[in-house]
C-alpha cells in the first residue's frame, strides 16, 4: 500500500519498535520529535497527575502515520470509513492524527480507548477532551522545531506551570490572533477553541 514500511516486534518495547521503524525508514527527524514529544508529555504527566503509561504510549504513537506518505492518506482513511471533513481534503496532512489512531490500533494492538483518543485529537483537540487529550496536544506544541515554533509559545510553556487549561486557552488565544495564518481551520478545532472561549 505505502513505500514505507511499519512494523510490531513483539520482543521490542514500544518505544524500541517506534525507534526502530522511524530509524529504519530514514526518518530520524520524526523520531527526535517523538521523543520530544513523550518527555513533555512525562513532564505534564507528573505535574498533573495524569497516567504515566497511558502519556508515554500516546506520545510515542502521535505521529506513527508520518511513515505514511500523505498522497494515501485520504484513501486510507476511505477505506478505514472515516468522515473527511473538506479541510482535511483540502489538507491531508490533517488527517495524519486520525491515521496514527488507525495504526496503534491495527499494527500496535492498542487498545486503551484514551489513548487512543488523544493521539486521534493531538492536532486538532477537540470538545469535551479529557485529560489526556490536553496532554499530548500541549506536549506536541511545545515540541516543535524551534523554526517551526510561533513566538508565543515561551506563554504558552509558562501558562502550563499552572495548568493544562489554562495553557490550552493561552495557545488558542494567541493562535486565534494570528488565525490568518490558519487558511481554514479543522471543524474541531474550532469547537474546542468555543468551550474553551465560552468557559
């Protein structure tokens, strides 16, 4: 189906088998944000008291997807039954969360429905989102390639000192005031970004 290749040893750990597949698809960039992204999303994990297992797993898996390359993922995710929104026809990275739930699903044998929530909203969020959900969304944002970083994320960062809340509305406040650069947004993201304005 895909020129890469995604794979599950069993005699590896999870992390083992994450490195292994980014490393042995030439994608050492992805796999030094992954693992980016599981140390903040550790470091919330203790702050907040959310499951340490359940924060690793999601983290690790967040971006399995990216093995994927995305001129297959609107017909991957056809095929899987998922509803496109038009954005993510328009944008089919944007499905790329959704197809990381797919494959920790299909190739990881997860089972654990909050993780696999949160890697299927890292993006995006979304509304009524848990814990976990806030999670590895902030832990992803606060991941990014400091070229790729928006120079309000140093609030964004300080605000999740204090809690998951209140740095998810300091991020959407600020994405907000600079949304021209959104071209369209995802529908969930703007149904998280309305509670989260009207709470």
């Amino acid at each position: 189906m895909t020129e890469n290749t995604i794979t599950c040893t069993d005699f590896y750990s999870l992390e083992e088998n994450i490195i292994h597949n980014f490393t042995s698809n030439q994608r050492p960039d992805i796999l030094a944000h992954t693992l980016k992204v599981k140390d903040n999303a550790l470091i919330l994990a203790q702050r907040f008291v959310v499951d340490y297992e359940q924060a690793k797993t999601a983290a690790l898996l967040h971006d399995i997807s990216t093995l994927i390359p995305i001129e297959h993922y609107v017909s991957m995710s056809e095929d899987f039954g998922l509803e496109i929104f038009p954005v993510e026809r328009e944008n089919p990275y944007l499905l790329h969360q959704r197809i990381s739930r797919i494959i920790a699903v299909e190739t990881f044998n997860i089972v654990d429905k909050e993780v696999l929530n949160a890697i299927n909203c890292h993006t995006t969020l979304r509304k009524d989102a848990s814990n976990l959900d806030k999670l590895l969304f902030l832990a992803d944002k606060l991941s990014w390639d400091s070229k790729d970083t928006p120079a309000y994320m140093p609030l964004v960062k300080k605000a999740a000192e204090v809690s998951l809340d209140n740095a998810i509305k300091c991020y959407f406040e600020n994405l907000m005031l600079n949304k021209e650069k959104i071209k369209t947004p995802h529908p969930w993201l703007l149904e998280a970004w309305d509670e989260i304005h009207n709470n």
